[in-house]
C-alpha cells in the first residue's frame, strides 16, 4: 500500500515540470489581444477565428505545485476565452512564457478545472 501512495506521488511531481506551476486563482479581464489562439472551420467555407488570447490578472490564493513567490502575476488563456468576466478560486495549470513575450504575460493557461 505504501509503495503505491509513493509511486502515485512520485508520478504527479514528474508530470508537472520546473516551468509550470498548478494554484488556484482568481482572475481579473484585463484586456483582449486579439490575437488569434483558434480557427473554426466548416466544410468549404473559409475558417473564421474561434477564441483570441485574453489577458488576466492571476491572484494567487493557493499554490499547490512548482514555484512561485508572487502574489500577484499575468496570464494569458486562449480557449473558450471568458472576455470581460472575473473568475473566482479556479484551479488552473499553467507553464512559463518567455520573458519578454508578445502578451505581457508570465504564464500561459494549460488548463481550468
């Protein structure tokens, strides 16, 4: 049993690289970039963009994995973008951007739960 709890919890650090950080969050819209982060296509009609990459404020309220020491920092997330909407205590995965990257942003989201 115990060998199990540790190889579970030796495969979850694994998963999680230096460069990406799991916390919960909340989101403030700061602005649309319009810049493109998906495509909609359908049949033989020219494909129109789906989502734009939105940049929010993250607060950080609870960091469960990676390193961060700020509590306040900008992310950029790009699916199903909320526009204008706060978002409250979301868990999100996110992974390092290059510093000095196009949208200002720290990190980018990987994903929402």
């Amino acid at each position: 049993m115990r060998l199990i709890a540790l190889l579970t919890l030796l495969i979850s650090f694994s998963v999680i690289s230096s460069d990406e950080i799991v916390a919960v969050v909340d989101l403030t819209f700061i602005t649309d970039t319009e810049i493109e982060s998906g495509k909609m296509c359908f049949d033989e009609k020219p494909c129109q963009t789906w989502s734009t990459f939105i940049l929010y404020k993250a607060e950080l309220k609870n960091l469960i994995s990676g390193l961060e020491t700020g509590q306040y920092f900008k992310i950029i997330y790009g699916r199903h973008s909320y526009n204008e909407n706060a978002i409250e205590n979301v868990k999100v995965y996110l992974k390092k951007l290059e510093p000095n990257n196009k949208f200002g942003a720290k990190y980018q989201v990987i994903r929402l739960e």
